[in-house]
C-alpha cells in the first residue's frame, strides 16, 4: 500500500481527509503532538523516519489575529511560519 504523509491531519477537515484517503493509501498523520512542523531539523527527522513515501497531503494551516492594524508582528511572523514555512519543510523533506 503506498504511503501519504499528511500534516495537520488532526482538525474538523483533516479529520475527514485521512478518514477518506485512508481507504486507499497508508496515512502517517504529523500533527504538532508528534513534530514541530516549523522546525527544520525536525521535519527533516520525522520523514527520514517515515522512509519512502507516494505523496504528501499538507493541511497544517490558520488565523490568529484581527485586522491588520490589530495583528502585532510577532503573531504575524508565527502565522508566516504556521501557513508558509511548514509547507516548504514538508515539501522540501
């Protein structure tokens, strides 16, 4: 059977996104209980773990903050990291 990754799997919609994919493929869910998705050594290890995979399903995603004069920098910069950076280190590992 060939295997997905799926980051942030763990949600409302990833929830049934695995529950679908499921059926056909062996799932590995990496949600932020097993990696930290915003870091680069440790994407790098959970797929050097994982091994050879058929593809990757990134749903690693949100919103955090109000208008943006209401958005401090600092929630900015972690919403680039949660909504971006996660999905480089993923497709880039």
């Amino acid at each position: 059977m060939r295997t997905l990754v799926i980051t942030g799997g763990t949600g409302g919609l990833g929830t049934e996104v695995v529950r679908r994919l499921s059926v056909d493929y062996r799932c590995i869910v990496l949600g932020r209980a097993q990696v930290d998705l915003t870091s680069e050594d440790s994407v790098r290890k959970a797929f050097d773990d994982i091994g050879a995979i058929y593809g990757l399903v990134h749903l690693v995603g949100g919103w955090t903050g109000g208008t943006v004069r209401e958005t401090s920098l600092d929630t900015w910069s972690k919403m680039l990291a949660v909504n971006t950076t996660t999905a480089f280190l993923a497709a880039r590992a």
